[in-house]
C-alpha cells in the first residue's frame, strides 16, 4: 500500500454524527445509572466465554491491559482494556463509571479510521468495563527505545516519514471531526505488525466542537509534561487542536534523536491542590527555542502566567537564552548523532524535515501548523511515495510486546497493582494529572 496524496476529509463525521455521538455519551451515563440499581442490570456476555487471556500487558491509571485471543470462532489478537469499577474494595462499592472510561467508550464506538486505534466491542461484566481493542504488537515507546539499545542507531528516515504521515492522517481526522487528543506521546501511538500507525488511549480525549463549558475546567494539566504546549504551560484556558500539533513536532523530534526535546521536570501541585507554574519544562523549551516573544505571540502577554515567565527570565544570566531559536542547531546536531545524511543507509529527513518541525513547534498556537496543512508540506509531498507499512524496507525484526504471566485473572478485584511490563512509561504518574471535570 502507498499513500501519497493528503486523505480527504471522507469519512468525517457530520454535524448530526457529532450530536449522535453526545447523545451516545448520555446513553453511556444513563447505563451506568442504571446499573447501579439493585437487580437493574445483568451481563449478557461474559469476556472469559469469547476470549482466551493470554497475559498481562500493563497496569495504567484506569486499569489494566490484557493480552487474549478469540475464541469459539473468533479469529485474531486482542488488548483487552479492563476499567475497574472507581472504588474497590472487601466489600466492592461502586461509584460509577470515571469521566476517563466514559469519554473513552463513547468516541471509540463512534471513530473509525485506519490510524485510530479499532474497538471491537464493550463488555459490561461485575460492574467492570471491558473494552476490547484490535491488538498492536508495537508501540512508539518501545521502538524509539530498542533504536537505543544496544547502541544508538537512528530510525531510517523512510520509517520517521511513514510513522509521521499516518500519526497526521489519524490527527487530521479526529481534529475534522472535533475531537482533541491532548496526551499524543509515544507510549500512546500504537503501531501493529504490519506497520500501521493507530492513535490510541483516548482517556483524555474530548469533543471541542461547541462545548457546554469551557474545555478550561480548574485544572489546567492535561497533556503529559514533556509534551505540553507552552499555551498550556503559560495558563491558557482556552486550548485548540494546535495542543495535539505541539505534541506531535515533540514526537518528531523524539523519532529522530530518540530522546525527548524537552525532558523537564514537572513541579507538583501543592497541597492546594493549585497547579504551579511549570519552570522547569518552560525552561526546556526556551533553551533551544528561545525565549517566546511578544511580537510574534501577541497573545503571549495576557496569559496568566505571563509574569512567571518575566521572573524566569530576571532570575537567571541574559546569556543563559539564546536570543532567537536554537533549534536549526538542534535539528543539525540531531542529524549528525543520528548519521543521517543523503548518502546514508537511513537516508535524511534534510531541510523539509527541519522546516515542518519548526512550523510544529511554532509558539503562538494560532500561527503553529495544522494537521491538514502538515499533510502538504513539502517534507511529505517531496521525495517519491511514502509507505503505509513503516517497517517497508527495514531490516531486522522489532521485539514483540513483552506479555506476562505475573497476572492473568481479568476478574481479579484487586486495585490495580503497579507491576508493568514493556517499558517504562510515565503514564502510571497521571492519576493525579487526568483532567478532574
Ligand atoms: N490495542 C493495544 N494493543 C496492544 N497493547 C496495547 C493496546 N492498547 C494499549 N496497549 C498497551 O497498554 C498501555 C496502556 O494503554 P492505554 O490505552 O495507553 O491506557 P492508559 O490510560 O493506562 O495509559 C499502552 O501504553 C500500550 O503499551
Ligand atoms: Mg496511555
């Protein structure tokens, strides 16, 4: 399969889709009550009857993941995403669904495209959910990690422009059709044997279009830190699709140094529960961006953390910043680590590549790239066919998903436990982070 031409916009939900979709929301809720009356609800499927557990594949905020097989028929490889109920216990109580497990269901059922994650089916079971995906045996973690191992060696540039032109097509299409991401991150970018991308954990994904409130809630920590855009970190309230396009240049940088950009510190809240001012991972970016500037972010100086950003910057030496952006330096010294050039086997993503990155991490979000706009640019429509396989071409075998054994009881009604497999991944930090609405 090649893709070469921009995808059209076919297969976009309409206006009436999108009210389905809230409806199917409320639909979800009104379930959940439901279930909670005594005798109101018995499940009709039971999880063990259809699939087979093979093992256990990580423990995230929400729940667990499980590894299983079809069975009685049914053909193929399964993630099994189990939430438990909100509160367990001796004695199980049940609090109802979390605002996590209900967004998550209600878009999944809904989305459908070939670089968004695929659900097959929810079960409802103990007063558990279980949301059965398509599996994937690879993650973006996990291959910027083995490109690490047992020494650097980069990601041919072939496969950083097929991962980043199907992340984009699956971006564009959740952005057409309203909904935000906001915790685009490696671990989160799921990528199956045959080399397709699919966006995946939409737990904190929302609608945008017309929103009842304001999508700035009281909490304003939503995306992964590392991956945040400075509109976040400055305190905006009103975020867009440009958070998601943020995260994805962070990716890009990330496919070819194999390192986060910007690897900052995240300063906790404090017993207030108020979320401080994150210096650590502003300053990150105003290394090897430059500090931003009020005349090329016009709206920089209304933002409520505007005068944490002035103390930042009396605080420490003027020399200490570069005055304009780093990042072409970055971007060359990147290219030189990783041996790309035109006349390597890992070709070079050249001066397209450095050119979409930093319209990517543009620091007015209303000027920074779209998805639809970074599907044209010249790094993408330039240099012959891009495939729709990302391992098309390459050598050498990417480890499978580590399955264990450590847990295989999917009905186990313990609280879920810390123990992962695979890699490390910073998603077990995020209790405290997911949005509280
Ligand atoms: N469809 C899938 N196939 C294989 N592994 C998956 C799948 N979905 C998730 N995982 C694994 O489980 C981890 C946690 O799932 P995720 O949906 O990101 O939930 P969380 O909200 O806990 O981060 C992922 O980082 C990935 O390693
Ligand atoms: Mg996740």
């Amino acid at each position: 399969m090649s893709l070469t031409n921009p995808p059209s916009s076919s297969g976009s939900l309409s206006r009436t889709r999108v009210g389905n979709l809230k409806r199917s929301l409320q639909a979800t809720v009104d379930d959940a009550i439901e279930s909670r009356k005594p005798g109101g609800y018995t499940s009709k499927v039971r999880v063990r009857d259809r699939y087979n557990i093979v093992g256990f594949i990580s423990s995230g905020t929400y729940g667990r993941v499980y590894k299983a097989v079809g069975k009685n028929g049914k053909k193929g490889e399964f993630a099994i995403k189990k939430f438990k109920p909100d509160k367990e216990g001796e004695t199980i109580q049940y609090t109802g669904l979390s605002q996590s497990a209900i967004r998550e269901m209600a878009l999944c059922t809904e989305l459908s495209h070939a670089n968004v994650v695929q659900l097959e089916e929810i079960i409802l079971e103990d007063k558990c959910i279980f949301m059965v995906f398509e599996y994937t045996e690879h993650d973006l973690l996990q291959i910027i990690h083995h490109h690490t191992q047992p020494q650097r060696h980069a990601i041919p540039a072939p496969m950083v422009r097929s991962i980043m032109f199907q992340l984009l097509n699956g971006l564009l299409y959740l952005h057409t059709n309203w909904v935000l991401h906001r915790d685009l991150k490696p671990a989160n970018i799921l990528v199956t044997s045959s080399g397709a991308i699919r966006i995946g954990d939409l737990g904190l994904a929302r609608l945008f279009y017309k929103p009842l409130n304001s999508l700035f809630s009281g909490d304003k920590v939503v995306v992964t830190i590392w991956y945040r855009a400075p509109e976040l970190l400055m305190g905006s309230r009103h975020y867009t699709p440009a958070v998601d396009m943020w995260a994805i240049g962070c990716i890009f940088a990330e496919l070819l140094s194999l390192r986060p950009i910007f690897k900052g510190e995240e300063a906790k809240m404090d017993s207030k529960k108020t979320v401080p001012f994150q210096r650590n991972q502003m300053m990150k970016i105003v290394e090897i961006l430059g500090l931003p500037r009020k005349e090329s972010w016009p709206g920089l100086a209304s933002m409520p953390e505007y005068s944490q950003l002035q103390s930042l910057v009396l605080h420490r030496q003027p020399s200490h910043f570069h005055r304009g952006s780093n990042l072409e330096g970055w971007y060359q010294s990147c290219l030189k680590n990783g041996g790309y050039s035109s006349t390597s086997s890992a070709g070079t993503p050249g001066a397209d590549g450095f050119d979409l990155l930093s319209r990517m991490l543009e620091y007015d979000p209303s000027k920074r790239m779209t998805a639809e706009q970074a599907l044209e640019h010249p790094y993408f429509t330039n240099g012959g066919p891009i495939s729709g396989n990302c391992f098309e071409g390459i050598e050498g075998k990417y480890p499978h998903r580590r399955v264990t054994q450590d847990d295989n009881d999917i009905r186990t009604g313990s609280l879920p436990g810390t123990k992962r497999s695979g890699l490390p991944d910073d998603s077990l930090m995020r209790a405290s982070k997911r949005l509280k609405e």
